[in-house]
C-alpha cells in the first residue's frame, strides 16, 4: 500500500480488525480490468491485478463516505446552510481514490473547484470539510474558503479559476525535481478546461523540463452545461500533450484508474518527464448546485450510467461475487459511515462562525504590522470595534 494507506491507517483500523474476524472469506482475488488507450507508449498499466480483501473494504468505505459527504452537502445547500458555490464529486469517487492508493501522502497534489473528496484522501475529516462547507470557524480553511478553497499538507487545493492550477502545479514539480526529493505532483483539471490556453504552455514547460508531473483531466463528459463533443474538435485529451505520452483510462472503475496512477508514478519518478492521463468518469450531480443537470442531459442518460457503471457498486459486486465480503459487512459499514457524515453535519451547523478579528488573518501570514495595498486592515478593524 501506498503512503496515502499508511498514512490514514488509524482511519481503517477498526474496520479491517473487524474484517479479519471473518475468517472464511476470500483473502485475495485477480481481476481482469480494462485495457487502456495509449499515446506515445509501448506498454501500459496491467490488465491483470490483485485486490485483497483489505484492501476492497478500504476502497468501499473511503468511496462510501465520499458519496455520503456530498449527499449530504447537497442537502445542506437546499436549506440554504450552504452558500455560495458548491461543486460536488458524486459519481467520480473511483478517480480519487484510485490516484491516492498509488502515489505518497510526500508527492504532491493539486485539483479545480471540485475538490471535497481529494481534500478527505489527503487527511482531512468529514468534519473539517463540512464545516468549511457552512463557513464555520473548525472548517479546514478556518471557514474562509468554502467549497472551492480546501487545502491540506501537500494539498494546495481546490482553485477557482478554471485551469489556472496546472501551471501551479507544473511549477510544485519543478521544486520537487530542483530538491531532488523523488517526489511527484498529481495536477487535475477537467475537460472543460482542458481547452485553455495556459495548460498547453505548460504541458511545453514540463516536456521542456521533464518535470515530474502527472497531467489529469477527469473528463466527465461536460464542462458546466456543454457536452465535450460541442466544446473541443478533439475528444482525445489524452493525446493533447502532443509530445508528452498518455493514457486513458476507465475512471468509474477503481483499479483501472490504481493501475494507471502506479505506472504513471513510475513513469515521472524515473527521470521520463510529464504524463498525461484523461479519466472518464461521470458526475451524477450538475456542473455545480445552481445547474440542475438535466437540461443538457437526460434523467435517462444519468440513471443508465449509475446502474452500468457505479465505482462503488462495480467495487461491492466484485467483492461479493469473490466472497471477500458478505452484504450484511458492507451494510454495516454504510451504517457507520451514515453515522460520521450526520455527526458532522451536526457539528457544521452548530460550530461558531469565524470571528470579525479573524477577517484579514491569513491573507499571506498572521503579522499584524503587515499592510494590504497601503493600509493596516488590523488597525482599521480596532478603530471600528
């Protein structure tokens, strides 16, 4: 397991001591998944993989309480507890945390607005994410970011500004290849902005330099209310590096998207350069809470997706049909799971609100003899109190 699973081990303690009260199930089962579409390579990830029963309840819990977290964000909005933007990621899980098993909590990652799940794989709680949802002071941006601003350790977001994070995160893999460090930076983006300008300047930069940077574009066939045939003469992101090899990959299915993440890692940490890899998920919920989702697409179209080709459903079939594990475990984890999303949720609308102090903290650090753009923001704010 990778240093994401070392890392959040406490969290799945209790689940897998559980699971090895179980004696009779299946320890381990191999899988044939999808081969990938490739560009400007002459292998590609294996098609033959193993899963072990640890590992499969692992994958089902974390992807569960994804899903439970943005129901219940999506619920929260409707009341109005929410404001603001609020993008959410039902229906992508399988990217998240297919990416997270194959690299290290040490390499780096950076994504778009829709980013509550990759902010829980990299350590942040439930609690944490949805009381930044509803601007409270334990949120893990302190309440001030919302839905588009999360951060955490070698997580630099959740950015608003469509595509302006793959420069960002090309210039994190140039401090990693300048340290020297054997670290890597995931850098997402989706296919809407897939078609901006400055991600084809920097696909240059890092075949230029052979940074260490998995380029992916989490293509979940609309960018807001556009179908990507209308919006690109390609569909083929994975071939837009031009220069820079890529793959494509199933990403509704969580070991397609383990065994391309492990051969992409690969590939950076070897000195070859960049990597591009385009996911093809779908998102079960609109583009972003103001977008209902149905006036471009058919209710018929998401129900066909969600009964084909659910990650978690796709996961929990293979489990059972492999006796790695029995419905009434996987209940009982949906039943804990339902559990820690309401106690957050309790939490997000009781937790206080930031403090007027706390406003201009953490613009760039907490001096208060800094100015902004002229002015002591600090000293204002004493005068008006």
């Amino acid at each position: 397991m990778a240093g994401w699973g070392r890392k959040l081990c406490s969290k799945w303690d209790e689940v897998i001591m559980s699971a090895r009260t179980y004696a009779d199930f299946t320890t381990q089962a191999t899988f044939e998944i999808k081969k990938c579409d490739l560009f400007k390579l002459d292998e590609g990830p294996a098609t033959q993989v193993v899963l072990t029963r640890d590992e499969g309840l692992q994958y089902y819990r974390i992807m569960q309480t994804m899903r439970r977290m943005e129901l219940k964000a999506d619920q929260l909005y409707k009341q109005k507890i929410i404001r603001g933007f609020c993008h959410l990621y039902d229906g992508q899980e399988a990217c998240a945390v297919g990416i997270e098993t194959s690299i290290n909590l040490s390499d780096h990652l950076i994504t778009a607005y829709r980013a509550h799940g990759y902010t829980y794989t990299r350590g942040g709680t439930v609690k944490e994410i949805m009381a930044e949802l509803t601007g409270r002071r334990g949120g893990i941006a302190k309440g001030k970011g919302g839905s588009m601003h999360m951060y955490c350790k070698h997580f630099y977001g959740g950015n608003g500004i469509v595509g302006a994070q793959v420069p960002l995160g090309a210039g994190v893999a140039l401090a990693c290849k300048f340290q020297g460090n054997n670290q890597l930076c995931v850098c997402l983006y989706g296919d809407g902005a897939a078609n901006q300008g400055q991600i084809f300047e920097t696909y240059n930069m890092a075949a230029l330099w052979k940074l260490p940077v998995i380029f992916i574009c989490e293509n979940n066939r609309y960018g807001m209310g556009t179908s990507v045939e209308r919006a690109a003469a390609s569909t083929d992101y994975f071939k837009r590096g031009e220069f820079i090899p890529g793959l494509r990959v199933d990403g509704m299915d969580v070991l397609c998207v383990r065994e391309a993440t492990k051969f992409a890692a690969d590939h950076c940490r070897s000195g070859k350069g960049p990597i591009l890899m385009e996911l093809q998920t779908y998102r079960y919920h609109g583009h972003s809470m103001s977008d209902p989702g149905v006036s471009y697409r058919t209710r018929e179209e998401i129900q066909e997706v969600r009964s084909k080709s659910d990650p978690i459903s796709l996961l929990k079939d293979r489990m059972l049909s492999n006796n790695m594990a029995s419905v009434e475990e996987l209940k009982e984890i949906d039943v804990e799971v339902r559990k820690e999303i309401e106690d957050a949720a309790q939490f997000a609308t009781t937790d206080p609100e930031p403090p007027l102090e706390d406003l201009c903290n953490h613009i760039f650090c907490d001096m208060p003899s800094l100015e902004v753009r002229g002015t002591n923001p600090w000293a204002k704010l004493k005068s008006v109190s």
